[in-house]
C-alpha cells in the first residue's frame, strides 16, 4: 500500500514543478490576453448585434423582395407561358401527330406491310428454305473433299518439318547452346558476387560515415536540445492558448455586462421616458381631444349630412309634386279617374323624420325602416 501511494504523490510532484513554470508563464499571459481580447471581443459582438439586426431588419425583407420580383419577372411569367401557351400548343401538336402519323403509319402497318411480309415470309418457307438446304448439302460434300487432302499435306508437313527443323534443332541445343550457356551463367554469377562484395563494403563504410558524422550529433541535437526547448514552448502555447480562451469567455462576461448596461441605460432614458410621456401625456390628450373635439364635429358633419338628405328629399317631393299638377292641369286627370272619386294617396317619405328623436325606444321602428 505504501509502494502504491508512493508512485502518485512523485506524479503529483513532478506535476507541480512543471505547474511552477506553468503558473509564471501564466499570470502575464493572461493579463496580456485579457487586455488585448476585450476589445476584439466587444466589436465581435457589436457587429453580432448589427448583423442580426441586419439581418431581420434589411437582409430578410430585401430577400423576400428580391424573391417575389424573381417570381414575378421570371418564374409566373413562364409558369403561365407553359399552362396557357406549351401545353395547349402540344396537345395540338399530339392530335396532329396522331392524325397525320401515327393513324397513317398503323393503316400502312396493317394494310400493307403485313401483307407483304406474309408474302416474303411464304417466299422464305417454299423457296428460299429448301434452295439453302441444297447448298448445305454441297458444301458438306465439297468440305468433306478438302479435308481429306488437306489432312494429307498436313501429314507430309509436318514430317518434313520434324526432320529438317526440329531434330537439328533439338541437337544444336543440347549439344552447343546449353553448355556455352551455363559458362556463361558460371561467370555472370561469379561477377555478381564480386561486385555485391564490392557494394556492400562501400555501403558498410558509407553508414558508418553518415552514422558518426550526422545521425549521432543529429539524434544528441534532438535529445538534448530540441525536446525540452519543444517542452517548454509546448507549454507556453498550451497556456496561451488556455489564456485565451479564459480571456475570451471573461471578455464575453464583460460584453454581456456592457451590452446590458447600454440596454439599460437606453431603456430609462429613452424608452421609459417616451412610454411615460405616451402613457401620461398624450394618451390622455388624445382622449381629450376625441371627447372635446372629434366627436362633437362628427356628430355635428353627421346632422349636417342629415339635414341635407332631408333639404334634398323635401325638394325631390316638391318638384314630384309640382310635375304632377302641371301634367294634371295641361293634360287633364288620368282616363280611368272619375269625378268625385278621392285621390290617389300621395308617397310618403320614408327616410328619417325631421325631428331630433330618430328612433322610438317603446315601438319596433327605426329612423331607417318604413313608417
């Protein structure tokens, strides 16, 4: 147990020596991170903020403009070119297709071509057929012929070929090429082994040039030099990095703040004090206004206005009334009156009475319904 603890608390000691460097790197770097990140941070929300508000208040309803000119310059324009036009045009086309194609050709297909094609198919059956079978048989024959003679030249051939091309052959081989040819294989490979010697020498001492003079010092370079040197800016980028980030969130923090500290203040000092003066100053004026001012005129242009439609019903009636006794007086009563007889009851207007009271509240009647 204690040989198993023992293992972590080196760690934790190797650690904190290396979390010395870490830290003494760290505290400038973060102030310095931090100095020069707020800024950045702030303008990159502020053009977050104006690109938003661009974009709800500018970028979309200019695209949605920008799509109903396209649609209506480009895309109902031919929508309606190929409903009202194209497809009436290729209906019509098909029906002449039809008409001037498609009927002929199936009335050329049934009345003439198959006929005729029984016909050649009859030819192919009672002539053609047994005229291809007597030719068969002929060229079996005649086949029959030229393959037995041709066997025969084959046979004398390839004797002659066997005795004047092959056997002399075959012996020029075994007797002279083969042995001149394993000399030769003899000596090449006596020549490879000594140039294969000669290489490997050559290499050996080439590798151990190149070892001693630059992968040693090569490899002393990395080991000695270049991998702390690497550790420690490992751990200065590492930590640059960690202060950035850490400075990119605080900054946002500060943004937030800011961003809502400007919101605040722009809310009391211009969005409460306009609700307030809307909210206690004109909304009670205006209710002023409409109750001192608008609704009197309204009702005062409402009796004007009625006041001339019954002026102007008044002089309707009268000139009716005036255009019946002159037509009484130059013509005389109508052929189906008699004397005595009581007359005919004059219309009565049935537009709003005269007086102030224009609707009765104990009957059913209103100032616009009949008397």
């Amino acid at each position: 147990m204690d040989l198993e603890k023992s293992a972590p608390a080196v760690r934790g000691d190797a650690s904190r020596g290396e979390g010395c460097l870490a830290v003494a790197i760290r505290v400038p770097v973060r102030i310095v991170a931090l100095v020069l990140v707020v800024p950045v941070r702030m303008a990159w929300d502020a053009l977050v903020v104006a690109g938003r508000f661009l974009g709800d208040a500018v970028f979309r309803p200019l695209g949605r403009a920008s799509l109903w000119v396209v649609r209506a310059v480009f895309v109902w324009p031919f929508a309606g070119l190929w409903r009202y036009v194209l497809v009436p045009l290729g209906k019509v086309l098909a029906w002449l297709g039809k008409a001037l194609v498609v009927l002929p050709a199936a009335v050329l297909y049934r009345h003439v071509l198959t006929p005729l094609g029984h016909a050649l198919l009859w030819v192919y059956a009672r002539v053609l057929t047994p005229a291809g079978h007597a030719v068969v048989r002929a060229l079996r024959v005649g086949g029959a012929v030229l393959a037995a003679l041709g066997a025969g030249a084959y046979a004398g051939l390839a004797w002659l070929t066997r005795y004047l091309v092959v056997v002399p052959s075959v012996r020029l081989y075994t007797w002279v090429l083969a042995p001149a040819g394993h000399a030769v294989a003899w000596c090449v490979k006596g020549l490879v082994r000594l140039v294969t010697m000669i290489v490997t020498g050559v290499g050996a001492g080439l590798y151990w040039i190149t070892r001693i003079l630059f992968v040693l010092p090569a490899l002393a370079v990395w080991r000695w030099v270049l991998v702390p040197v690497g550790g420690v800016l490992a751990v200065v980028a590492r930590e640059v990095g960690n202060a950035l980030g850490h400075a990119w969130r605080v900054a946002g923090r500060v943004s937030l703040a800011v961003g809502r500290f400007l919101g605040a203040l722009f809310r009391w000092v211009f969005v409460e004090p306009v609700r307030w003066v809307y909210r206690s100053v004109l909304t009670p004026v205006g209710y002023m206004v409409r109750d001192a001012v608008l609704r009197p005129v309204a009702e005062a242009v409402r009796g004007a206005g009625r006041a001339a439609r019954q002026a102007l019903a008044a002089a309707r009636a009268s000139v009716r009334r005036a255009r019946a006794d002159v037509r009484r007086v130059l013509l005389g009563e109508p052929a189906g009156s008699r004397p005595g007889k009581p007359a005919a009851p004059r219309p009565v207007d049935r537009r709003e009475p005269t007086g102030r009271e224009t609707r009765t509240l104990g009957s059913r009647t209103t100032s616009l319904t009949k008397d």
